[in-house]
C-alpha cells in the first residue's frame, strides 16, 4: 500500500512539471500554439520579429502563446504577430517598424507586462477581445500608442502613454478601467472611448490634445486631467465637467 501511495505522487508531480521553453534566436520565429518561447538575443528584422502562435482553419485564435522578451530588444515591422491569445514578458523593448504588436484575429487576448514599446508607427495595432496592461510604457509612436478596435474590454495598472503623434489609447468598443495611468503630450488625444464606461484611478493626463473622449461621463478617482469631451447629435461637442479647463 505505501508503494502505490509514493508512485501516484510521483504521477501527479510529473504531469505538473510545464513545458520547457523554446530559445528564439531568428527573425519570423514561429512559436506554436500553447507554447513559450523566449528570447536569448536582440533581433533586428525586415518583416516579422517573432511570430506567435497558428491560426485555426477558420481563421481563429485557439491557442495561448507566452514570449518572454528576456531583457532584449526586438526591432521590426511588426515586432510580435500574435495569432493566438498572448502574453508578452518584458523587462525588454520592442520598437520601429509598422506595429509593435498585432493581434491578428479574435478572440486573441493580449496581455502585455513589464515592457516598453515605441518609435512604431502604432504601438499596439489590435488588441484581440480582452487587453491587459501591467507596468507598460508605449511612448512616442508616430500615429498611436494604441488602436484597440476590436476590443471589448481593456484594463491595466501602471501603465504611460506619451508622446506619441496621434492617440494614446483608442479602443471605441472597449469598457476601459486604467489605475496610475500617465498620458502625456499625445497629439491625437490621451483616452479615446464610445458608448461604453471609462474608469481612471489614480492617474494623470496633461499636454494632450484632450484627455478623455466618449459618449458617457468618465468616471475619475483621484485623476488630474485637463480636457473632456463628448459628442453632440449636431456633430459638436461638450466637456463633461470633470477636468479642469471643462
């Protein structure tokens, strides 16, 4: 009796071990489905820097894809093409080219933690149906920060989007709830919503064109901003009284 005792624990801590991690050492790297793959060098590529993840027959995202950027820099037109859900692992940096990131397809949730993203043209181009946002910096993209079009749902802490050319955050679908945001200097506007709540905690907008836009009133805890806005049916628009120059 012992004896079995001993070897279904040993069972249960074998099927517990995860699988080991795959090294990305070449641009346009596939890593599959269910996979995590890490990178063990900078990269500096023409299309593609790592590609996570394959698409169903149908064109959907069924797998989940880790990449952990290791302490590296990925350099391209699309640094990470997800195809799958995704999270992506600094401390690291990825820059230049079209998109930092791209979700491909939905559902595609993307996770982003501890990482820098900048001098693209978009910061994140897609965001699949859920984006979460830890201790992200996405500052000084020449068009966007963040163009989230297909997203339902978009929450984050500690997160900075500054500096870039036009949007900082745009995801008109998205319910949005962001603590210690920092959206500075961003051309296009800091926080751009539709019909849906947006929830800032914690945060400071200043320098942007306006700080938060939407059809409903922002709900701000502790947030200093400068400019809200709203639509009018006649195509104008009003400020919603909650920051200071309303």
């Amino acid at each position: 009796m012992p004896k079995l005792l001993v070897l279904g624990i040993f069972v249960v801590t074998l099927a517990a071990q995860p699988a080991s991690a795959l090294d990305i050492t070449s641009c346009a790297q596939l890593v599959e489905n269910d996979e995590t793959g890490v990178l063990v060098t900078d990269l500096t590529c023409p299309s593609n820097g790592v590609v996570a993840g394959v698409l169903s027959a149908s064109g959907r995202a069924t797998g989940r894809v880790t990449i952990q950027l290791n302490g590296h820099t990925i350099s391209a037109a699309t640094g990470i093409l997800c195809n799958a859900r995704c999270t992506i692992e600094g401390p690291g940096t990825i820059s230049g080219g079209i998109s930092g990131i791209y979700v491909a397809t939905a559902p595609g949730d993307l996770t982003l933690r501890n990482l820098t993203i900048e001098g693209a043209e978009y910061g994140v181009g897609q965001g699949g149906r859920i984006t979460t946002l830890e201790n992200v910096t996405i500052n000084d993209n020449e068009e966007a920060g963040l163009v989230l079009y297909t997203v339902r749902r978009l929450k984050g802490t500690n997160v900075t989007v500054s500096g870039n050319g036009g949007w900082g955050i745009k995801a008109d679908e998205a319910r949005i709830k962001l603590t210690n945001l920092t959206a500075l200097d961003n051309a296009g506007g800091a926080v751009i919503a539709s019909k849906r709540s947006v929830t800032l905690i914690d945060s400071t907008l200043a320098g942007n064109a306006f700080d938060v836009f939407g059809w409903r009133r922002p709900k701000l805890i502790n947030t200093s901003c400068e400019l809200s806005q709203g639509p009018n049916p006649d195509g104008s628009f009003h400020t919603w009284g909650v920051c200071a120059n309303d």
